[in-house]
C-alpha cells in the first residue's frame, strides 16, 4: 500500500440524546463521511487520499469536525457541499480552505 499524501480523519463520535457535549453525530458527520467516500471513489483517489473515521476530536460543539494530515487543517461546521471544496481545493490543490476552518482559538 503506498503512503497516502493526505489523511483524512471525519469525527464520527456518538452520544446519547441531551448529553452537555453534543456530539458530531447528532450534527450529521455521517453525510459528511458518506461525501468523502462518494468523492474520493468518484475521482479513483484511493492511492493518494486516506480516510478513517475517528472519535471525538475536542470542538464537539462546532462538528462536524474534520482533521486533514499532514498539515494538522481541522475544519469545522461543515455541510455537504463543503467536502467538495475541500477535496479540490485541498487534498488536490494544496491550498486549506480558510473559510473553513476552525478558529485559531480552537485548533
Ligand atoms: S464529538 Fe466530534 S469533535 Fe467531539
């Protein structure tokens, strides 16, 4: 297998309805994980782009919450729409999406 260039971890942590933190699930980290399967399989990216889905990644309140490696860009609050952007901007172009991500106070 080779080394991918970029490694995508998608928070996809679960917690119970009411619980203080929230979680990405209840904010819909699953159509966000789903979008990068569609994609990254769409332009045959295997080779290149790694995606694992991980637990909780600290901003619950600001999920979905993604960690793009080897830069360490986490981004935040992201739609459907957004993975698109991500990955051509991004993973493909080299360049984060600024608009994005978290808050320097944040990450
Ligand atoms: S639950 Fe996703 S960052 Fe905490």
């Amino acid at each position: 297998m080779p080394r991918p260039e970029k490694h995508v971890f998608v928070c996809t942590q679960n917690r119970p309805q009411g619980h203080p933190r929230g979680s990405c699930a209840s904010s819909g980290c699953a159509e966000i994980m789903n979008e990068f399967m569609n994609e990254i399989q769409a332009r045959n990216l295997f080779e290149t782009i790694a995606l694992t889905n991980t637990g909780c990644m600290g901003p619950c309140n600001m999920g979905p919450t993604v960690l793009v490696y080897p830069e360490g860009v986490m981004y935040g609050s992201l739609k459907k729409e957004d993975v698109k952007t991500i990955i051509e901007q991004h993973l493909i172009g080299g360049e984060p999406v600024a608009d994005l991500m978290m808050p320097a106070e944040v990450w």
